[in-house]
C-alpha cells in the first residue's frame, strides 16, 4: 500500500467543489471521500476509472449537497410553521429572508437596464452554446459509451499478436476459450461488424449488424424490450439458427413498431431470419456514432458475411472480433489479466502455427472510448476543437465582466455609502454575485436553447461517409450539467472579480465629490485590459479560420489527377450475392454491356476501389535491386485491380506503353500498369515498361506508365500505385462506375436501375456521384472551416461589442471634458479622433498581442492545412485589417455621439 | 396523519443502514451499505442534510470521531440510531405490511 492519500492530494478543482457543500459536514464529507477512494475504489480500478470515479463522486456529492442547501434555505421560512420543535441550526430565517432578498434586488436591478442585461445574457448564451452544442458531439462519441448495465466491470479484451496495427481483435476459437475463464469471469461475449442486404419486394436495402455470441446481451445486461435475446443453443452449430434481434429504431422504422414483431421474418442476403427480439431504446450496438439494426448469433457467419471466407468460427488465425468480459465481483483487474496472460500463453504453445505472440490485455470498458487507437487520434481532435469554443467563451465572459466592471464602478457612491453605514463587504459581494449568476443561469438558459437548435440541425445532416452516422446527440444529463457548470463557473469567475473591485472599501474619496472623473482609475485599466484579452483572442480565432479557409480553397482547386465530374457509381459484394469468382466476372461483363447499351451513359468502367476512397489496400512487390524493408518479403505499396476502360473513364492519360485492355483476362499474362511516381522511384530515367517484377508469387511484367492521380489524401505527395487487370485480381468487391451526358444524379439512376433489373438480389455496398466522393475528402477541412468561421466571426461579434461599450462607457465618463474642450473651440472631428484614438490603441495592442499569439498557436494545426503556409502573409496582414475595421465602426458609433454633446449640458452635468 | 410527517423512502434507508452498521456507522459504510443492498446509488451529498434533518427530528444522534491519519486527517461523522429512530421505522414498516395484508408475495401485479 503507498502513503495514505492527503488532503493536499485531492485535486484543487475537487476541494473547490467540495466548498458547494456547508461548512457543518464540508469535512466529514472530504474525509468520507477520501477513505473510500483510497480503501476501496483505487484497488478495484484502473487508474483513470479511479480517477473518474473520484471526480464523479466529487461533483455529484456537492451539487447535490448543494441543492439541498438551497432547497433548506428556501424552505426553512415555512418550516417553522410545519409544527417541527427543531430549529435550523446554522441557516436561520434571517439567511433565508437575506437570500431572497437578494434575489428581488438582482432582479430589479437587471430590469432596470434592460440593454445591458440582453447584451450580456445573449453574449453568454453564444459562449454557453456553441460550447453545449460541440461539447454534445464530444459526449455521444467520446464520453457517454454504450447504454449497457454496470459498464464499470466491463473490460475488453485485446488480442495482442505480431500484427504491425494492434488492433486487438481475436479470433472466435480465442473468445471461446476466453470464455472458459469463469473464475475470474462472470461472462464473456464477442461481437463482430457486418453488412447485409435486406431484401425486399422493392429492391434491396443494406443493413448494418453485429455477429455476436450467445451471450452477448446477457453479459451486457441489455435487455430486449419484447422477445428475447439469444439461447446459448442458437449460437451452437454453424448456419442452423437463422434468428435475430433488431434495434428499436430498424422496428419502429423499417418494421412499422408492429407489436407482434417477435415471430416474424425478416430476409437477409436471401436467407429467412426469425426475429426473436428487440433491443431496448438507446441499446445501438458497441460503437459510438454507429447505428447497427440486427443483432445474429456468430454461427450464421457464412450466411451473413462469407465474403469467401468460410469457416472463421473455427479458425484460429483469422482475427476478426472483440471480446468483452464481465469482471466477477470482487476479482481485481490484475487477476483477471494474469488469468488472461496465462490462457494466452497455453493456447501460443497450443498452435504455434498461429502466430508467434499472443496475448491478452485487459482494458477497463470505461477506459476506452472508440478504440485505443481512434482514442488516441481522436481525443485531441476534440481537445482542439473544445479549446477553439472555449476561446468563444472566453470572449462573452470577458464581456460580462468589463460590463459589470462598468456598473459598479456606477455604484461605486452607493457601495461606499452602504459600506459607511456598516454594511459588512462580503455581504455587498454577495448581493453582486447573486445578480451575475442570474445573469449566468439566464445565459445558460440561452445557451442551452441555442445548443439544442444547433444539434437539431447536425443531426439532419448526413456526413458524406460510407457507413450510415447517426450520432445521439440529445442533450442528455451529461450535456444539461456540462452547460449548467460552463454557466455558473463563468459568471462566478467572471462576477468576483467586478464584484470585489467595486466593493473595495475607498470610502472617503469615493464618497467626496469626485464621483464623475474618479472612476476612470483601476475599474478603467481592467477594463481595458479586458477588451485588448477580447481583441486578441479574436484575432486568434479569426487567423485560424482564414488559414483554413484558405486552405479549403487551395484543396478544392487541387487536380486530383483524374477528371469524371458527372460520374456515378455503385459498389457491391458478388460473392454474397451469390457469384463464385468466375461467374462474378463473366456477370460484370455483361452488366457493363447493359449499362452501356442504355441510351446517355457514355462509358461505363469497373474497378475494385476508387482513387480516395476510405478503403486502403497495399500489396507486397518484390522488384529488383530494391531491398524490401526488414522483416517483409515485398515493397508495400498502393494498389488497384481495374478494368478495361477504366483509365479512359477518369481520363487518365497513358505517357508510356499501353492501359489495362480487355484482352488482359485470367488466361492471358500477368500484367502491370503503374504510376508515373512509380516509375521514378525505382527506375528513375529509365522507360520501365517490359520491366518484370513479381507480387502475389508471380512474375508480372509492366506493359504501361500513365500519369500520377491523388490516391489516398488530395494533400498528399504523388505515391506510387499499380494497377492490375481486374480480371487477373479479383476481390468480389467491385464498383461499377458510368459515365453519361446528364448530371451525375441522373446517371446514378440509370445505374442503380440497370442493376436492379439484373439482379435484384446484388448485395450493394454503396452508391455515390463523382462530387459526393470527392465532398468526402474535402469532409474534414469543410468542417474545420465551418467551425473556426463560426467561431471566429462570433468572436468578433462579441469583441466588437465589448470595445463598443468600453468606448462609449468611456465617452459618458468623459462628457465634461468633452464639453470643456469644446467650448475652448475643439471641432467635432477632432472629438471624433480622440475618442476612436483611444478605442483603437486598445484594439492596436491586442491585435499586436493576438498576433503573436496566432503565430504560436497556428504551428499546431499545420499538420491540418494544404497549399497555404501556418504563417500565410495575406491571412496574418488581412485579419488585423478586418479586426480594426470593426473596431473602428464599434468605436465610431459613441465617438460620433460624443462629438454632438451640447458644451452647456456637459459642463452643466457636474 | 397526527401532525407529524411519515419517513420519506430515502430517510427510511438512512435509518436501516446505521441500525444495520451499529457502531460503524458513517458516511462511507451507510453509502456502501445501501448500495450493496438496494443497488440504489447515494451521493454523499444527499446523505449528510438528510441525516441533519433527521437529527433535529431526534431520530439520530451524530457525534465526530477522532482523527486518525487516514482519510486525509479528516475526522468521521459517526451515527446512532436513537428510541424514537427506531419507534418511527417501525411505525413506517407496520404501515407497509397493513397495506401488503392479505397478498402473497409476488402475486400483485404480474
């Protein structure tokens, strides 16, 4: 055991939190919170889940105590009249009566300046909002985790092999055997994605499904809300029992919500399945962003995903599912990994022919949010973006404080004739708090109904990808108690501050007549210190939107090296929809000849994959007189099986030798057509057709060089690639693509009829147009900008509004040296230049702080940016610009009113 | 009702788990002990005003333990069931069976 934990090792956050809570048990609380930590929580968890748990606990304990605490303090008025003998012993009715006293006086006050009161409600509401709104994103992906029982003593359970990408997955005899481990385990179950066609009278739809053990929901605890889930005797013998369970959703929508469901069929990949249940609302499968609709047991594998693949149930070598087990209560984590280690160690000396490492790592469910590796891309991703929203909240807090800096330094005579009469400090700081966290709660309020109209929004949005998203973004409890925090920390952050400045106890020369050109001292330095914070956040903001549009620009002018702006095309799997290889290829041929054959499709071409797809498919190439990398056999490097036509189709110009031909079948000999990038990595000068080089244990001869095309990203360098004759390389999935004389969604008709009518039970993987397929690239950047311009533009929008009111509180401050100059003669103009001067100098030292600023910030999302610098001059010379234009507008509108000041009223106004 | 209020659900639980825990009641044991038996989370939060209102009723008495060097210095806030703690569970429980008379168990409902 380590040292036992000290006060001092809580977290500061976590004490702070505590403070919610009275002093009467603050301590007993602590005290409990530690000893449970420490004794209980720490030995059965990981340390993040401890971690977690420490913070949960924590911030529920205190809120919760916290409302109790109100609750008590509203209450107690009426609780002497209840008949109870007792009296509140810390919270009398004095407090209570203080508290709404408060309140009324708040609220009044906030009435009275109805403009101030909107400018900081809705300047909050924008920061409390696009924060909720991206912070639901964040919690549907990253945080919530799927709706199981108990996720706690959930953990998976990573294959670890030679595999170069350790993705973690096992084979279905490593799961069994997994599943024997029952002294450690309460349950184990595996699951595994697959697609399959729905068919229907109508055509067919895909679906989207887990393969799962028996167990599955048992181990999960999920419980179908009619029929049942799987009996062990289901998931027994291979392709006996063709049953399934659906999600709520496939029920309500594709079945109609018939409540006598369970009994009836449904028809996958041309194979009958009985449906025996249906999840529970919310229950969408094991990963985040993704909807499945069936659930199958593992043995109807062959049926659902052969993809010439047979037999994977009983084959050691082929690692395709992910295993999560149920801890046995009581049993730490490191047992159960020991056990694990152990069993993996048996089953390696069992088949050594498997692989030549294998282990099992236990991983806390809770631990993990996608996948350890998506984690690990994705999480700063949305670090970024959160900091992005963060500096948008930054700015409308700035603002509320510079407001409230500005009132109380209005109040100044009052506080400091209050604080003459007796009036304690900390109860002046708490009559001002209680009005900023109005206005926070007010703000959040806004912010919250601006969230959920932007979530609504996102979710009727579907992103360009090739599997169906759909992301729960509802603001759930998580999302309410996130905004419900950013609100209250925000204004308490952001009240103290004005709250204790304008309480400070200067009576005397408050109180002495220098009521009006007083004020103008520290209240006015923090204000402007302010305002420069505004200013160059927003630069930072607005940089990074400019570079990233720029950069949005840059890429949607890229050449993509292949040119099919009205193509369309539909992927699809032949060996599931019922073609052996060679059939498969004589159908394709025939199916092309169709679809030509109709009239306004001009070409019409198939290949295994498109260029920039998801999908990545690398081949091992031995070529003379180049090593291949320790430890491989071959060179990997890109690859593509197309057919004849193909590189006509996306005019793909041939610099040398010939293209794929029809006359390169299965019979003919093995041949090659590479990438001009190809070409000059390893034969640099030199023609390389007639060059023999062997891939897949055979010798295959180059007969073409054509020119190089973007293959994986439109940023990326020219890479090399080959490309087979489909025929000579055929992987049963294939997508046919056509081009015709009218607009792509035309085409993509004509295609999906022509296939329909060729065979209706084709299992179709996807259908898209030319433009689509290339918005998927162009996805992430468009978002990026989207977001940064939003981001930006609100941040200048607050900013401007912020220097609006700190100029044109400054002109009210300074009327009687305005009216003072000119009755000495000064014209208006000059009045103007003063004021905008003094507005602009503030604005000038930010942009020159957000400047430098942007410059190290923007080095980090180089790595995100194509064709433009993370110093591109026009963006840094450009934004300042734009920034002092607003401003310039912001402060001219109280400088002009300041110019038209009557010298008599002003010099009166004394 | 004669004027004074039944034991609210929550306040009920409270009340068994420190007659169940004795001596050791606190707010770790009675948290862990209504867990594990309800399978009902409790925030510390709602445990501690709870038992203060349970207090100035005179069902409970609280005293604070030493501090020892565990729990970050921290001393406990012990529990104990007093009399009329014990009389108001029992009134709330005769309560209960009055209602439950006459029914198996299991048979309502389904």
């Amino acid at each position: 055991m380590s040292e036992p934990i000290q006060r001092r090792d809580l977290p500061r956050g976590i004490r702070l939190l505590l403070r919610l809570l009275p002093q009467e048990y603050r301590d007993a609380c602590e005290g409990d919170l530690i000893e449970e930590y420490e004794r209980y929580v720490i030995p059965s968890r990981s340390r993040r889940a401890a971690k977690v748990w420490l913070w949960r606990s924590a911030s529920k304990g205190a809120l919760v105590g916290f409302g109790y605490r109100l609750y008590d303090l509203f209450t107690s008025e009426s609780g002497t009249s209840d008949g109870r003998g007792g009296r509140h012993p810390r919270m009398g009715v004095g407090q209570m009566d203080i508290v709404a006293q408060d309140l009324r006086y708040a609220l009044r006050r906030l009435v009275a300046s109805p403009g101030f009161t909107l400018v900081a409600i809705v300047s909050l509401g924008l920061g409390v909002g696009v924060n909720t709104a991206l912070f639901s994103v964040v919690n549907a992906v990253l945080v919530r985790g799927p709706q199981v029982a108990d996720p706690g003593s959930l953990v998976e359970v990573y294959s670890e092999t030679t595999e170069e990408l350790q993705i973690g997955v096992s084979s279905w005899p490593d799961f069994r055997d997994v599943a024997t481990l029952t002294d450690v385990f309460d349950g184990v179950t595996a699951y595994e994605m697959f697609f399959a066609s729905q068919n229907q009278e109508d055509g067919s739809d895909l679906v989207l499904g887990e393969l799962v053990s028996a167990s599955f929901f048992k181990v999960l605890g999920v419980t179908p809300v009619l029929g049942r889930g799987f009996l062990p005797s289901e998931d027994e013998v291979p392709g006996r029992d063709p049953v399934v369970v659906v999600s709520q959703a496939f029920w309500k929508g594709r079945l109609g919500g018939d409540p006598g469901v369970v009994g009836r069929t449904l028809r996958l990949n041309g194979g009958l399945y009985t449906i025996v249940g249906v999840a529970p609302e919310g229950f969408t499968g094991m990963w985040p962003a993704l909807s499945m609709d069936v659930w199958a047991p593992s043995m109807m594998m062959d049926q659902l995903m052969a993809f010439g693949n047979e037999g994977r149930y009983e084959r050691r070598g082929s690692q395709s599912v992910f295993i999560k087990a149920r801890l046995r209560a009581g049993v730490p984590l490191a047992r159960a990994q020991a056990a694990s280690s152990a069993l993996a160690a048996r089953l390696l000396e069992a088949y050594p022919e498997v692989d030549e490492r294998l282990d099992f790592t236990l991983t806390p469910t809770l631990d993990v949010s996608v996948h350890p590796l998506v984690d690990k891309a994705l999480v700063p991703v949305a670090g970024m973006l959160m900091a992005v929203v963060g500096l948008v909240l930054l700015i409308a807090c700035t603002n509320l404080a510079s407001f409230l800096l500005a009132r109380g330094a209005d109040r100044k005579k009052e506080v400091a004739l209050r604080l003459a009469l007796g009036a304690r400090r900390g109860r002046l700081v708490r009559q001002l708090l209680t009005e900023t966290m109005l206005l926070a709660l007010a703000g959040g309020a806004v912010g919250v109904a601006l969230a959920d109209w932007t979530v609504r929004l996102l979710t009727r949005f579907q992103p360009p990808l090739p599997v169906p998203i759909s992301l729960d973004l509802s603001l759930d409890r998580t999302v309410f108690l996130f905004a419900l925090a950013v609100s209250l920390g925000a204004g308490m952050l952001f009240g103290l501050l004005p709250a204790l400045q304008s309480t400070k106890p200067d009576i005397a020369p408050t109180l002495k007549a220098e009521s009006h050109r007083g004020g103008a001292g520290r209240t006015g330095r923090l204000r402007s210190g302010l305002v420069v914070t505004q200013v160059a956040v927003s630069l930072v903001l607005l940089v990074g939107s400019g570079l990233f549009l720029r950069s949005l620009i840059a890429a949607q002018a890229i050449d993509p090296g292949f040119q099919a702006p009205e193509a369309a095309m539909i992927s699809f799997e032949t060996r599931t929809s019922g073609y052996e290889d060679a059939e498969a290829l004589v159908a394709l041929r025939q199916l092309q000849e169709r679809v030509a054959a109709v009239p306004g499709v001009d070409a019409v071409a198939a290949a295994d994959r498109l260029p920039l797809s998801a999908s990545l498919s690398l081949e091992d190439f031995q070529i003379p007189g180049h090593e291949p990398p320790e430890g491989r056999e071959g060179i990997a490097l890109d690859a593509v099986s197309v057919g004849a036509g193909y590189l006509d189709l996306l005019q793909i110009p041939i610099l040398s030798g010939r293209g794929i031909e029809a006359s390169d079948t299965g019979g003919s000999e093995p041949v090659l057509v590479i990438s001009q990038a190809m070409a000059r990595r390893f034969w640099p000068g030199e023609d390389p057709v007639g060059q023999v080089i062997r891939t897949r244990g055979r010798d295959v001869r180059i007969v073409g060089v054509v020119r190089d095309t973007k293959v994986r990203t439109l940023g990326e360098a020219p890479r090399p690639l080959a490309y087979s004759p489909l025929e000579q390389n055929y992987h049963s999935l294939v997508t046919v693509i056509a081009r015709g004389q009218g607009p792509a969604p035309e085409t993509l008709a004509i295609l999906r009829g022509t296939l329909n009518e060729f065979d209706p039970n084709l299992v179709i993987m996807s259908e898209t147009t030319m433009p689509e397929h290339l918005g998927v690239m162009l996805f992430p950047a468009r978002m990026a900008a989207l977001l940064l311009a939003v981001s930006g533009g609100l941040g200048v929008l607050l900013a401007a509004v912020g220097l609006y009111g700190v100029v044109s509180y400054g002109v009210s401050r300074r009327t009687h040296e305005v009216g003072v100059r000119m009755s000495l003669g000064a014209d208006p103009g000059s009045v103007v230049g003063l004021v905008i001067g003094g507005g602009l100098r503030l604005v000038i030292w930010g942009a020159a702080i957000g400047l430098g600023l942007a410059f190290a910030v923007t080095r980090a999302v180089e790595r995100f940016l194509y064709g433009v610098s993370a110093t591109d001059p026009l963006t840094f010379l450009g934004v300042p610009l734009l920034l002092l234009a607003v401003a310039t507008l912001a402060a001219y509108v109280p400088a002009r009113r300041a110019s038209r000041v009557d010298p008599v009223t002003a010099l009166r106004s004394e | 009702m004669s004027g004074r209020k039944n034991l609210g659900e929550f306040e009920q639980l409270l009340l068994l788990a420190v007659m169940r825990l004795g001596d050791d009641a606190y707010g770790v044991t009675m948290r862990r002990e209504v867990e594990a038996r309800t399978g009902r989370e409790v925030s510390l939060g709602a445990i501690y005003p709870t038992m203060a209102r349970l207090e100035r009723k005179g069902l409970v008495s609280s005293f604070a333990s030493e501090p020892t060097g565990e729990r970050g210095g921290r001393s406990r806030r012990c529990f104990r069931l007093e009399p009329a703690g014990r009389r108001a569970l029992e009134e709330a429980r005769s309560m209960v069976d009055a209602m439950w008379k006459g029914f198996e168990e299991g048979k309502v409902g389904t």
